[in-house]
C-alpha cells in the first residue's frame, strides 16, 4: 500500500507515547514545525488524553486519513528536549530493545507525563553581589527576613521561590535587597563560578598527572578508566578536573550508586564550590525538588548534577565532563523495565556531547578494565591509575585468612577475630564486621526433622528476623509469624540455621556489653534520617563496633577503623552465575578498605573454610591486576564477557511449567535465524519462582555485537507475535545477573 498524504496544509506529528508499542503514534498537527520535535504534546488516546513527546514530523502517515486523530496541544511552557536528549533515548530505545515512548516517558519527571496541565513555576535566579557578600557592612538594620534571604544565597545561587521559602513577606525583602544591590539576577549558565580560596590538598604527583590528562582531554569525546587503590584520593581528583570544567561555564554529571553516599559527596561538593549550583537527583525525592532540580539542570542554571542512575538521562545543554564513581557498581544497571547500564549509557552520551568520561573505582568491572587494557578498535579506554594512599601514613590492610576448619569457633565467630575484636575496644578503635545477610538467621530449621519454612510464592527459604518474632521472604516481602510447630513433624524445637545482621548483633553485644554497637542494613536504615544518624555518630567515634552488609563497604571513610572482620564471604563461591567472584573480589577489596585510612594500621581478617582459594590469595594481595588477569583468562577459556556478549530472555508465567515451556517455544523461534549467535537450552531462572511467578530464561551469546543485536532484533517480534497474554517476558540485554 503507498502512502496516503493527507491535504496539503495538514503536517503530521509522530508521538512517543508511554505505551509498549515499538513505534510512535501519527497525528494531525496543522500548525506544526521542526522547531517543536521535543516538546510535550497532549493528544487523545483512545478514550483519554495522554502526553507525548514529539519526535518527528512528516507529511504523511500510513495511517489512513480518516482514522488519523488531530493532537490536541502542544505544551509550550515546558523546555524542549535537545536534539541530543533525543538522540540518547534514540539508543537507548535500539540499544536495549525498548519501545521508545517508555524509554523517554520513563526518565522524565512524573508531571510531564500526565495529560494534565503542569503550570511550571517562573523561577528567576539571584546571587549575592559583592555588597551583599560583605553582609555587616551592607545596609540591612533589623530587617531579619532580608538576613534570612542573604544567609541562604551565601551557599550560592538560588531560585526566588526557594530563596524566600517559609518567610513572611519574602517577595517585598528580595525586592528591597535588589534594590539596594545585595544581590542580582543571574541569567541562565552565568553564575559567578567562585572556588572555594584554595583546594583542601595540595595533590600529589599522581593525582596531578591523572588530572592533567583528564583536563587535556576536556572538550572531546574520550572515555578514561581511573583504577584507584582504596584512600588514593580518586574524590579529589574529580574535584580538581571538575573546578576546569565549571571555570569554563560548562556543567558536570556525577553518577554514584548508592543513595546513602550523595549527602557525604553532596557536602564535599558543596565546601569545594560554593557558589555553583548543584542539584542532586535519585529516586529518594519527592516529586516536586525532583522536577525542579530536572529543570534546573536542562536550562543550564545547575551546573553540578550529583545523582544515582536515572540521573543519566538529565538534559544538560553544556555538559563538559561526565563522572562514574565506583563504575563496577551493580546498582548501575537498572533491574526491570528498561534494563539499561547507566554506566554504557554514560559513555554514549559523552559521545553524543563530546566530552571526557571518567570511570572510576579500585575494582573495575572486568569488561571495563579489558576496553582500557585492549587499546585498538572500536570503544576503548584510555587507562588511568592512582597506586599510592593519598594520605601518606595510610599504608593499605595486612589481610589474614581464619582458616574456619582450624579456629575455636564460638557461635560461628572465631577466637582470633574476638580477640581482635576486644584488643580494638581497649585502644578506642573502631571494628567493622560484614555480612552481607540481613535478619537473624537465613532460616528457621527444625531439630527433629530438618524442616524449613519456605515462601509460598518463591523457590526460598523465609529468613528470621527475630526483633518483631517474624519470618520474612527477601525477594517477594511476604511475612509471617513464626509458627510454634515444625508443619512436618509437629516438633516445638524450630531454631535458627545460620547467621545474619541482627544475630551477629546479639552475640557481640554479649560477648562485648559496655561497647556501642550499631547495626547497618537495610531494615535498621529504612527511618527517615536513620542513615545519617548512624554514619555521622561512626564518623565522631560514637560508636565501637559496626555490624552491617554491604551497605557500609562503600565509600565511606571513619577515621579510626582499624580492624574488618569479614563473616560469610564463602557463600559467593557457590553461585552459579560466572561474575560471583569479580563481585566477592570488588566487596571484599572495598571493605577491606575501610580499614587504616587515616594513619591507623588496618587489619582484615576474613573468616573462610577454603583458604587455600586462589581468590583469596588475590585478596590477600589486594592486587587488583593479578585477580583481573586470572579472571579475564577464564573468561577469555568460557568465552564469557569480555570475549562475547550476552542476552537474556526472561519469561514468567503463574501457571506451572508455563514460563519453561514459552521459553522453549521462543528458542526454537530464534534458531531458525540464529546467524552468528549461540543460544542456551531453556533452563528455569536461577531463583526459579518469585512472587508467584515462575521463571525461565534463555541465554543468548555471540562474538559480535553487532550479530547479537540484529538477532535480537528480528527475534523480539517473533516472540511478542508468539506470548500469550499469561506469560511476561523481558529480554535482558547485557544481562548482569545469569
Ligand atoms: P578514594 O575515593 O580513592 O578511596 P578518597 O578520595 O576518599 O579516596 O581519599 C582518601 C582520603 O585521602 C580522604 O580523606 C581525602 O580527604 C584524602 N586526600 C585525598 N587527596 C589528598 C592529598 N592530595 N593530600 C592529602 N590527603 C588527601
Ligand atoms: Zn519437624
Ligand atoms: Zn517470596
């Protein structure tokens, strides 16, 4: 069938729209222009309204004429999206197989997506002049709120309405200080860039060269891997490249993984450049800072963005530097819907904006420390390396293995490391046990008859969490009470198998009663502030002894630690999936450390019942290199990542043996074109049933990227023609998890 135009005047809007549907939808749009392809539109959408982006325009559609519908409005008070915003959503939507209205609807903020006007506050910038900066000397009297108004804008520019939040008469005082030449208006991108006097350190020679490089490479695509030993001032490295960036009215992306650590970082910042705005962005706040930092960032007045994953998608018109800390980070990739690697979109983007990217951490993923050791073809790395501790006295951890078949154990804790323990609190030092297991013990077990209490709707155990007397499911949130009788045997004697936080809590609080003990994980963090509080009270020396998961590995840096204990670092070993041991490797690294940062001899004893494993000799070592080398030679034999890529299909379905039995279908779907690509049997996920859904999966594998991702491609219809409306399914690319 040819195309049918429509009448001459009538122009065509193509609009993403946040459904599952590949394409995006035609409209009648009469009065239309280039000029509007990334702004909102409001168009009808079957018996409702729904907002779109446009992303194209055309003078004819393959929808019949008259069935095309006419767009309803376009949304003109909200700022468009750049031809590059765009164009990232573009690649990601390719990249990961995803429809591109989600992709786009997905990472803006929720007002923009409702059909519903959104009136957007007309926010004007101020700073402080010079006069205003001299505050006794400016003419000011009593007048409290315009001191109120002078304290907040000496932290930096400030949008009014936040400036005169909360104080009465607020507009009459901002008018009043405007007019006696305290302060100004800001136009966009134009804040006083003002460093704080002088850097806090004085770099060394390492951190120098690393900075000269990355500042070298400013105003070009260049992707650079900072490999950092813990304690060798990666932050300040940032910093001192940041400071060029901003000094030239350009903005900055910082990507962390962990919420918990944008306050700690935020602060840095904050001390370091406080007369540039900063907006912090991740998935903790509420609606409307969340839209205004959005808005911030994409007219140019935030010229710092500090966030955690979908940060990535912020407009910047003027980005100058892109920031990955911790790259090897999990949490970088996003686990459901568009399961995308913040980190490689990361890398796009800085393409996209030609600007330096830097990936930073003392345990790279082995895919990035490949791109920067392969140096040739294609997306490579330039390798970076700080090797020495920042602070010179700050020598790196000795690392002891307890042999755990040889040890005096006393509840799963072993003599040597009590001892260390008791040898800690006498001198007034910090401890540090990890154990990357929340509860108080994984399960309940009973005597009689080795029964386990199971989720109902999970291939799991119900973990015990003995505070509150329940029986809780980590992967679907089901709980119960603890059952008086064994459901087998009828038995009284239940007991607790194994060992997690709250547990180990218990029995160092008896072994060690006049100590302070906190616990950190994600049930002692979930109040309110409750993170804060427990990492400031370490930070002061308030506290002895921290019990805690992987939560407390990361980034955080108390002066007086000297002695990580390390509790169940086997249970990794037994994992099926090939990036177990780069992750056990990366944890127990950043935990260790934690230990002797500020001059303090670090000690890390690692509990093990295999310690002759050539991992942990690696660890020992802390020799990231060698570990890396080991790996990626099992992985280059395996033909696993680096040496190939991966897909995942994931199928779920509730009815029994359905999601495995789809998943075969599907296979055989994808062998019938299957050039250039290997595909695995349909086997039942690793955990095989979650929530009531059970799960299957089939793993895709070739050498060239390229070969995966036309599979891919003409696969995903197949298997969308083929799903019954019963089964989910997802196909995962780059999948982190197998
Ligand atoms: P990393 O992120 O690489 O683990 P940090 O950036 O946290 O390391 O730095 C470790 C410690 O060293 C921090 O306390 C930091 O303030 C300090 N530091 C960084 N650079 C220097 C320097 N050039 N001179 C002295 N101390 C420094
Ligand atoms: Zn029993
Ligand atoms: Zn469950």
């Amino acid at each position: 069938l040819s195309k049918l135009s429509p009448s001459d005047n009538n122009n065509i809007a193509c609009i993403a729209l946040d459904v599952p549907v590949e394409n995006g939808f035609d409209f009648l749009a009469p009065q239309i222009s280039a000029n509007d392809i990334g702004r909102l539109a409001i168009v009808p959408f079957g018996k409702r309204k729904a907002a779109g982006i446009i992303v194209d325009i055309a003078e004819s559609s393959n929808v019949p004429p008259g069935k095309l519908r006419s767009l309803e409005r376009i949304v003109y008070d909200l700022p468009k999206l750049s031809a590059l915003d765009l164009a990232l959503f573009r690649f990601c939507s390719g990249y990961y197989h995803h429809p591109l209205g989600q992709v786009i609807l997905n990472a803006l903020p929720v007002q923009f997506r409702s059909s519903r006007p959104f009136r957007l506050p007309l926010v004007t910038y101020y700073q402080l002049t010079r006069a205003g900066r001299e505050q006794d000397a400016a003419p000011i009297g009593r007048a409290l709120t315009q001191r109120h108004i002078l304290e907040r804008l000496s932290g930096g520019l400030l949008a009014d309405n936040v400036a005169i939040a909360g104080l009465s008469r607020g507009k009459i005082a901002l008018q009043a200080l405007l007019e006696k030449k305290c302060i100004e208006r800001v136009a966009p991108g134009k804040g006083v860039f003002t460093a704080a006097a002088s850097p806090l350190y004085a770099l060394n020679t390492g951190q120098s060269d690393v900075v000269a490089r990355i500042v070298a490479a400013l105003g070009h695509y260049q992707p650079f891997l900072l490999t950092g030993i813990t304690g060798s001032g990666k932050t300040e490295v940032y910093l001192a490249a940041m400071r060029q960036v901003l000094q030239k009215g350009e903005q900055v992306l910082v990507l962390v993984p962990e919420i918990n650590l944008t306050p700690q970082l935020e602060a840095q910042f904050r001390a370091r450049f406080p007369q540039t705005r900063m907006v912090s962005l991740h998935s903790h706040l509420a609606r409307a800072p969340r839209t205004l930092g959005w808005l911030e960032a994409q007219s140019g007045h935030a010229q710092i963005v500090l966030g955690t994953r979908l940060a990535v998608f912020t407009p910047m018109p003027r980005l100058g530097l892109i920031v990955i800390d911790e790259e090897h980070d999990a949490s970088y990739k996003q686990q459901e819907g568009l399961r995308y690697s913040a980190r490689d979109v990361a890398v796009y983007r800085a393409r996209l904006a030609d600007c330096p990217v830097v990936l930073g951490s003392a345990t790279p993923s082995l895919e990035s420390y490949f791109n920067a050791e392969h140096s040739g073809k294609g997306l490579r790395y330039t390798a970076l390396a700080l090797t020495q501790r920042a602070i010179p006295s700050a020598t790196l951890p000795v690392v002891r293995l307890l042999d755990m078949n040889r040890e005096r154990l006393h509840d799963g804790l072993s003599e040597t490391l009590l001892v260390a323990l008791r040898t800690r609190l006498a001198k007034h030092e910090q401890s540090l046990l990890f154990i990357n297991r929340r509860g108080y013990a994984p399960a309940l077990v009973c005597r009689q008859c080795a029964w386990m209490p199971e989720c109902p709707h999970c291939t799991a155990h119900l973990v015990f969490h003995k505070s509150d007397a329940r029986l809780r499911c980590h992967h679907c949130g089901q709980q119960t009470r603890v059952p008086p009788h064994c459901a087998k045997c009828g038995s009284a004697d239940l007991a607790p198998a194994g060992q997690g936080t709250q547990r180990i809590m218990e029995l160092i609080a008896a072994h060690f009663p006049d100590s302070r003990i906190a616990r950190v994980d994600r049930d002692s963090l979930r109040a309110r502030g409750a993170a804060q509080r427990i990492f400031d009270a370490a930070h002061k020396g308030e506290i002895d002894i921290l019990i805690g998961t992987q939560m407390l590995a990361k980034g955080h840096d108390f002066p007086k630690l000297t002695l990580v204990g390390v509790l169940n670092a086997d249970a990794a070993m037994f994992s099926a999936d090939f990036r177990a041991p780069e992750r056990l490797f990366s944890q127990l690294v950043q935990v260790a450390g934690r230990a002797g940062r500020a001059g303090l001899k670090g000690e890390v004893l690692v509990q093990t019942s295999f310690p002759a494993h050539p991992l942990y000799a690696a660890v020992q070592e802390q020799d990231f290199t060698r570990f890396a080398r080991l790996q990626l030679e099992e992985r280059r034999l395996s033909g696993m990542p680096p040496f190939s890529h991966l897909a995942l299909l994931r199928v779920e379905a509730r009815a029994a043996g359905q999601a495995l039995k789809f998943a075969g279908a599907a296979l055989e779907l994808g062998k019938a074109h299957a050039a250039g690509v290997a595909l695995y049997d349909a086997v039942p996920a690793p955990l095989e049933k979650k929530g009531g859904w059970e799960r299957a999966q089939v793993l895709v594998q070739s050498r060239s990227r390229t070969a995966l991702q036309r599979f891919i491609g003409d696969w995903r219809p197949q298997i969308a023609a083929a799903a019954p409306r019963s089964t989910r399914w997802i196909i995962d690319v780059d999948p982190s998890e197998v």
